[in-house]
C-alpha cells in the first residue's frame, strides 16, 4: 500500500508539541519520587518555560498574522489556528499548574512552612509588616497616577504591577466635589530590589512554625498610604509579556555587535503578548490593564494564585530543609582520567595521547576535564595556539578566565562567540570583549548562521613534532549547566580530527571552502546529506532482509524531510527507537506508517541535552555524537558538529548509557499513537537512569578500577532487546 509520508496527518504542531513538553515537566510536581521542594522547583520551572515560550514563539506566530501570513506548518495549521490552539492549552495548563500549587503549599505545611496574606496574619505580624512596610518598601516604590496628564507608563516585560482603583476620601471633598465623584487610575511597580517572598518574624510560642508572604500582597494592603486623600477601591497584581525576538539586519549590519547591542536594548519594550492577573480582578481594572496593549481575551490569564511563581526558585533553596530537597549531587573525577591516572598520568595531554577521553556530564566533572584541558593549555610553554567555539557561557567562566591567560601568556589564541545566542547576547558581547582586551582574536559569528557547535582545538609542540588536540561535545562551554544539564564530551588527538579540526576553524575564521571531511560531518554542509544516508543505509538492510535497527537521542524532532525518512524506514522494516526530550512532531504507532517507531521522553532532576546516534549497519555498529538536534534550524542555519565515536571502550560506555535510557521506568514518558504522552512509575524493578549515572559516578571515584570492574555487568547488545 502506498502511503504518502509526508501528509500532515503524521505530523504534530511544533508549539503544541512543546507545550506537551512543559506538561511533562510540570508531571514531575506531583512525581512522589520527587523531594517537595523539588517538586515546588519544577513549578517555577514550568513557569519560566512559559515566560520564553510567549517572548518567542507566540510573539513570532502573532507577527505573521498580523501580517496576513496564511501559509500553514507542517501540521496543516495556519499562524491564527496555531495562536487559537496555543491560548486553550495554555489556559489548561496554566489552571493545572496551579491546582498543583495549591497541593504543594498544603504539603509545606506540614512541614511548618505556611504562606499567609495579610488578613491572615497576627497582630503581632502586622505590626512587624507595618514597619517593614515603612522602613524597605515605602523609600523604594514609585506610585504612578494614570489620567489625561500621566498616560500609562510603560512597563517592563516580566515586571510586577500593581493597578489600583481610588477614590477622593469625603473628608477632603468640597460640596461641588460631592457631586462629581472621580474615579483614579493608579499603577504601583512591585520593587524588583526587595526581596519577592517576605519572611515574617517567628513566633517564639511556636517556634517549628514560619509564616511567609509575598511582597505584592504586602503592597496592596498598604496602597493606600501611597495616595494621601484618596480611598483604596481596589489593587490588583498584574504582569505582561513582550515580545523578547531580536529582528537583526545582518546582511546590512556594519557591525554585528553593535547591531545586537542596539536590538538589545529594544527587547523590553516589545508588544505585549500576554497579560497575567490575578483571579477576582474587576472587570473595569481588566480593562484599564490593558488599556493601552493590542491583547485579545484569548491573551489573557486569570490567575488563582501568586503571579510569576519563578520566585520559588529562591525559596526552594531555603535553609534547614535539606531533607525536602534531592540528597547532594556532585560532579565526580571522570572515569577515563581515574583509570590513567592510577599509571601515573597526571597531565591531561599525556592522558588523552595514551587514550581517547569520554566525560559525561554532570555525573563527571567539567572543570577536571574541560577547564582543565582549557587552563592547562593557556598555562604549557609548550602550546602554541587554542581555538574553541563559545556559545553559551556563564557570567564568571573559568574557561574565559584561561583563554585570557593564554593570550596574556603569549599564546594565539581565536574564538568564535556567538553574539547571537538567545538571552545569552550581552553576556557573550561582555566575555568577548574581556577576551580581545586580553589579545584573543574573535570572531562574533558568521553572518546568515548561528555557530551551535562546541569543538576546542589545541596545538602544542612535542618531541615528534606539531600534535593537534580536540575537543568535541554535544553541550556548552558553561560552567554552570555543566552541573544541570546532562552532556558527553570527547577528549582525542586523533590525527583525522585533529586535521579536521584545523579546516573547521579555517572555515569559521576565514574565506576557506568546505573541505573533504575525514571524520567530522559539519552542518549547513553535509550533516543532514549523512544522515539521510545513514538511515537509507538501515532501509537497504531492511530491504535485503537482514536485522535493521537505529537509536537516537536528541533535544528536539522537527525536521520534516528526516521524519519522512523515519517513516520509510519504519515501512521497510527498521526498528527505530528515539529519545527525544522536548519538541517531537513524528507521531509513532501509525498502522503501516510508524509500526516500528517508539518514542520516549525523559523528564528529570538533569536536563536531557546529549544527542546520540547509533546504527545497526548490519552488525558494524556506528554511534555517532554531536551538537544538532534534528530540527530545520540546526540542518540549515547553523554551524553544527556531528563526529563517529572510534574507541571501543567509549563506545561501549555510550552503549550502556543508552541502554540504561530505554530501560528507565521511573522518569520515562512515552509517546502514544494519538500524540499524546503518558508515564507510567513502575513499582518493582526500578530503573532511573540518571539515579544510576549519578550512583555509577560515585562508585568509579570511590573504588578502583579492578574492584569495580569486577562489580559491573558486563555489556548486552541492546538491539533487538527492547519492545
């Protein structure tokens, strides 16, 4: 039977998609796995997905409809049938959100943790509030009239607010006054500086008790102390989301970052493109709200609790309750430095000339590996010359730190930062400039292309002359979510890759055309030709009757011309198994189309990041890593590096972590035939990977190489294992 794979019939819309994602994320709430002011986190961070979901991709489908674009995606939906399925999923999503806020902070209370209002509160707290309210709001607030002579002020994406409704007290009115009642319009800024969740004072009768309040709640109650003469209607919490995307001129643009720089100075003043309330909220404040925003009904959120719950973040780091938190977590000394060094390898370039080195973060440590090949490079007399791709990095980065010494120390040293990085932009902008004061060359990105791939290149002189060292990874060079996100990276001095290296920095840095590639598959150029042939490879093995099987790990799934691939292998045979954990539009299970798909998602306390691809190739495996997920943007517009993994042992390593990922029964969500998602906790036989990884980590750096060999299982094939 014929079948047309690429009917939008078996595709799903990439924003629902994502939001399908956010829900997964949200799960992980009410997981009874998870700590309670775990769970509580997981919240806030459902809820700062939201923030940058509406900044970019609503913002991006409002533009297009305001601009009479028809043209529909790839799941056959127009811009305003997108915008009209994204406000129902949200307004869902947003009320299930907090009914589980509410569960949360009945549970805090048992553990002593109560969030009160004020009318809740004890005279003697109220008293405490009155001169808090004094003594560290009242300097700070900025109470701001709104009528004929005062228009609306324009506020901040992101920021609190506060509308209130007034009214002349009747003392201070004339008889003429009387008659001609006047209501005022008023906005209060909620002070960004002060602290979002106040603590009150403990009562010493009930010392395992402590009252909480946010700082907003704190406001309303005292307004009306901002407006002498005037009585309190009404005051309400408010909040708007703007449009965050830069629209950069690249091709035009004299100066790349100048031209950033200048965007970034517009992003807070976007169109709004959500309005957040409290629930109770008059109609008329409603409409004073938005008086002077271009928002629909549709982009309007009643909220049945405290707007903007990423304050809990803070909270969720409170003193004295490790005990409702994951037990801690640290990076561990990498097992393939653990193993060299019991040789008597100590320099990280002895290391990785006796072996290919793996690290997997954050079980692993990045700076035992990766800063540490970065430092000890700025700092070997013997290094000529360091070459690395930043496109992420954090705000105090060590490995900046060592590319300033190793330009100081005389060293060439070039970097590729990507100014275009989204919401990293004025950081990036600040590290290079810190980097070329230093005497670094860099290079602000390419114009028409965003550099996503992570590779650092190394050249040192030894005895038997030049030696190329590199690093290639699937995550940042970020200090910080080294420690969040789950990431592998591989340590070599291949003479293939290092030659390879040399060309890619060439390419990035000069007018060099494409080279022929030994090793390394590079997007825009070839990294999606490779693998469309690495999926054709596994049909014609499917097709001559022999085992066909491929597996592969990535962020997102979007790409269109690669799920119809997907679909044709599934039709000829192959067994496809995908990890994917936020936006995924292939839909498995469909009878004579995706048979042979499965797709699963894994939501936990790590975020997914690694990209892994493995294939059968008739017995021959190949297992590849790299920076690209599978999506348009990272085939087509992006500097991407993908490189096949050729130590045995890695390999072999890579193959238990992906086995151990299919077999997790704990944080795993699978996707259904109809699209949607479910989780299913297995009460025995538990299985969560990252649990294991984390555990793993510890053992290796605790125990020996022969002890703990001994203590492991032994690899099984996982082709053909998993139903």
């Amino acid at each position: 039977m014929d079948v047309d794979v690429k009917n939008h019939r078996y595709y799903l819309n990439r924003e629902l998609s994502w939001l399908q994602f956010n829900r997964r994320v949200l799960q992980e709430a009410v997981d009874p796995n998870n700590p309670l002011l775990e769970k509580l986190k997981f919240l806030a961070i459902t809820s700062s997905n939201l923030d940058e979901f509406f900044m970019i991709r609503v913002a991006g489908l409002k533009h297009q409809k305001e601009n009479g674009v028809k043209r529909r995606d790839i799941a056959n939906m127009t811009p305003e049938e997108q915008l009209e399925a994204i406000s129902d999923t949200c307004q869902r999503l947003v009320a299930r959100q907090y009914r589980y806020l509410k569960m949360i902070l009945k549970e805090l209370e048992t553990e002593g943790l109560y969030f009160i209002r004020p009318e809740d509160a004890s005279p003697r707290q109220m008293k405490w509030l009155d001169d808090y309210f004094e003594r560290e709001i009242f300097p700070v607030v900025t109470p701001m009239a709104v009528d004929s002579s005062h228009p609306f002020p324009f506020l901040a994406s992101k920021s609190l607010n506060i509308a209130l409704l007034l009214e002349r007290n009747e003392r201070d009115m004339t008889l003429d006054e009387e008659n001609d009642i006047d209501v005022k319009t008023a906005i209060v800024p909620v002070p960004s500086v002060l602290p979002r969740i106040v603590r009150l004072p403990d009562n010493p009768e009930n010392p395992s008790r402590h009252d909480f309040m946010f700082l907003e709640q704190v406001l309303c109650h005292f307004a009306a102390r901002l407006f002498i003469g005037f009585d309190l209607l009404e005051a309400r919490p408010f909040r708007i989301t703007r449009d965050a995307d830069l629209n950069l001129d690249e091709e035009d643009a004299q100066d790349l970052v100048v031209e950033v720089e200048k965007q970034l100075k517009k992003r807070q003043r976007g169109e709004a493109v959500r309005l957040e309330y409290e629930r109770g909220t008059s109609r008329f404040m409603r409409r004073f709200m938005t008086s002077e925003m271009n928002l629909g009904s549709e982009d309007m959120y009643e909220i049945d609790g405290p707007l903007d719950v990423t304050a809990f973040f803070s909270f969720c780091g409170i003193k004295g309750y490790d005990n409702l938190r994951y037990p801690e977590a640290h990076p561990h000394r990498p097992w393939s430095m653990i193993q060299l060094s019991k040789d008597g390898r100590k320099n990280i370039f002895d290391m990785i000339r006796e072996k290919d080195l793996l690290v997997h973060l954050p079980y692993e440590s990045f700076d035992d590996s990766v800063v540490n090949f970065v430092a000890s490079a700025a700092s070997d007399p013997n290094v000529l010359a360091i070459k690395q791709t930043l496109y992420r990095v954090s705000s105090s980065s060590p490995i900046i730190q060592a590319l300033e010494k190793a330009a100081q120390n005389g060293k060439q040293v070039t970097v590729l930062m990507e100014v275009k990085a989204r919401f990293d932009e004025a950081n990036n902008i600040l590290m290079a400039r810190r980097l070329e004061k230093a005497g670094a060359h860099v290079i602000y990105g390419l114009v028409g292309l965003k550099t996503h791939s992570k590779c650092t290149l190394v050249i040192r002189r030894e005895k038997d002359g030049i030696r190329r060292y590199v690093h290639v990874a699937t995550g940042n060079y970020n200090a910080s979510t080294a420690k969040l996100y789950t990431d592998l990276g591989i340590f070599t001095c291949n003479d293939r890759f290092g030659s390879d290296a040399s060309a890619f920095f060439n390419l990035l840095s000069g007018y060099s055309d494409p080279p022929i590639w030994d090793s390394f598959i590079v997007a825009p150029i070839n990294l999606r030709q490779r693998c469309m042939e690495l999926i054709d490879r596994e049909i014609h093995f499917a097709l001559q009757g022999e085992p066909a099987h491929m597996i592969a790990k990535m962020n997102s799934l979007l790409d269109k011309e690669i799920i119809a691939k997907l679909y044709e292998a599934s039709r000829a045979g192959v067994k496809i198994e995908l990890i994917v954990r936020g936006i995924c539009v292939i839909i498995p299970g469909i009878p004579g189309v995706s048979d042979n798909i499965t797709v699963r998602s894994l939501v936990g306390r790590f975020l997914e990041h690694s990209r892994v691809f493995w294939f059968a190739n008739g017995g021959r495996e190949e297992l590849y890593i790299g920076s690209a997920d599978w999506m348009p943007r990272n085939l087509n517009d992006r500097v991407e590096l993908m490189i096949p993994v050729k130590d045995p042992d890695i390999c072999r390593r890579l193959k238990n972590m992906i086995d151990l990922e299919l077999a997790d029964n704990q944080k795993a969500h699978i996707m259904q035939s109809d699209g949607s998602w479910r989780k299913f906790i297995a009460p025995e036989n538990k299985v969560a990977a990252q649990a294991r990884f984390q555990k793993l980590a510890e053992q290796r750096d605790r125990e020996d190489e022969m002890t703990l060999a001994q203590k492991m299982e032994p690899y099984v094939p996982v082709f053909g294992k998993h139903e």
